[in-house]
C-alpha cells in the first residue's frame, strides 16, 4: 500500500469519527441540536483533503454507523437518505476540488456545487424510500428538509470549510 493511501485511510478514519462525534456535542445545545448539520462538515472535509473515493466512503458509511452505535439517526428512511446525500458530498467534493483550480474562490463553487448535489440526491432517496412505505414526499418537503431548516448547517458550512480548506492548502498540507 502507497504511503499517500495510508495517510488518507487514517485521516478517512478520523472523519468518520469526527461524524459520531460532532452531533452528539452540538446535539447538547437545545437551541441549536441537529440543525448545525454536525455530520456534515467532516464529510465535506473528507472529500477536499482525501478525495473523491474517500470521502464517498466516508460519507456513506458514517449516518449508517451513527445509527447503529447512537440509534440517531433512526435507520429508515433518515440513514440510509443520508447515506447517500452524504455519499455524494464526499464525492462531488472531491472530484470538483480535483478539476478545479486551487484558488479560494473554486473552494467555494466546489462546496456549493457538492451541497446542491448532495441534496439532489437526498431528494431522489427520499422520493425511493418513502416510497416503498407509501408515504407521501412533496416538493414542499423537501425544500423545508433540505434548505430552509438547514439553513443555519448550510450558513455554517459555507462559512468554516472553505478557511479551513484554505488554510489546509497555504500550510500545504493538502
């Protein structure tokens, strides 16, 4: 295994951790619990530094293990949705930071890229498992799910990730 593969095993690892770990923290503070969107953030980040493998890896797997180790999120339909919203920001994170040239600005258009795909994405899983309950799925639900009672995740992510990302490729450590 190259050295390079290794390294982002681990760092892949600590993602997947920081995603157990984030919503149980922010989860302590009642006016803020889920909507800061926790598990997202490692997510996203995985995807920048590790790449597109990886942090599809990562975002995949962490919902679906939160839900077997924390019971939250519930399995079905919220885990596996987001294992695939999740899926995707790792992902599309990594593939456009991959095409896109290294300047702050593309650290944004990427991440705003991911998040609008991502949730694409959650829709379409939705759509699936809700369906095969016979549960109704609106356009108006998802807009509320994944945009307006986001909002504060969303402001959150657009504001740390890229000065992390940023900092992350000044210090060249990716």
């Amino acid at each position: 295994m190259k050295k390079n593969s290794i390294k982002n095993l681990v760092l892949a690892g600590l993602f997947v951790a920081l995603g157990l770990i984030l919503p149980s923290l922010t989860g302590r503070i009642p006016a803020l619990g889920q909507k800061v969107l926790p598990m997202h953030i490692p997510v996203l980040i995985s995807g920048f530094v590790c790449g597109w493998p990886y942090g599809l890896m990562v975002g995949f797997v962490t919902p679906l293990l939160a839900s077997v180790i924390n019971g939250m999120p519930p399995m079905f339909p919220v885990a596996i949705a987001m294992a695939f919203e999740l899926g995707a920001y790792g992902l599309l994170t990594g593939l456009f930071y991959k095409l896109f040239p290294k300047k702050p600005v593309f650290t944004y258009l990427t991440l705003i890229l991911a998040m609008l795909g991502g949730r694409v994405i959650l829709g379409i899983a939705n759509v699936i498992l809700l369906g095969l309950n016979n549960a109704p799925y609106t356009f108006e639900m998802f807009i509320a799910g994944a945009f307006t009672n986001a909002i504060i995740g969303i402001i959150i992510q657009i504001i740390i990730i890229p000065i992390l990302i940023n900092a992350l490729q000044k210090a060249r450590l990716i």
